[in-house]
C-alpha cells in the first residue's frame, strides 16, 4: 500500500494577517487537517502583528509565525522587505 504523499511534508500557510477573519480561520482549519489527517508538518505566517490566530494556533500546538512585511512607498524598502521575507521562507524550507 503505497503511503500518503503529504505525511512529513514541510508545509507554510501565509495568510493576510494574524487578525481573525474568513481567510486567516479557514487556514486554521486546514492547517489543523494537513496535520491530523494527512500527516503534514505545517506552520503558518501571518503578515503583520500576532492577533487572535495566533493563540488558536498555539493552542492547537501548530507552530506561527508573525512576518513583518509592510508595502511602504520606497520601492527599495519594499523590496527589500520582500527580499527579508524570501530569506526567512527559504531558511524554513518548506515543501509547499
């Protein structure tokens, strides 16, 4: 029988922000089934400033992380930022 193609998976979600809305609870939900059901090592990202999301993820034991990743109008500080951003998901390395 061949194994699930999920299970040991390095998995991150991004998601707007750590703020509860429609988006930031449907990646709950789905980061808490990549875990249970699929095996699935997941962590999810939120842009901005922990919130809400942040303790229903912790506890629920999957790990977060609050990116700081602002869109100012220098385009060199967004880029830069985005550069700080790609380091930090590349020092992560996720599968997905």
């Amino acid at each position: 029988m061949r194994s699930d193609p999920l299970t040991g998976a390095r998995i991150v979600l991004v998601i707007p922000s750590l703020q509860m809305g429609g988006a930031e609870r449907q990646a709950c939900g789905l980061a808490r089934w990549l875990r249970d059901s699929r095996g699935a090592e997941v962590e999810v990202w939120g842009l901005g400033k922990e919130g809400p999301v942040s303790a229903l993820l912790q506890g629920t034991g999957i790990p977060w992380r609050a990116i700081a990743l602002g869109w100012p109008r220098n385009p060199w500080m967004r880029a830069k930022g985005l550069l700080r951003f790609a380091r930090a998901l590349r020092t992560a390395r996720p599968n997905v």
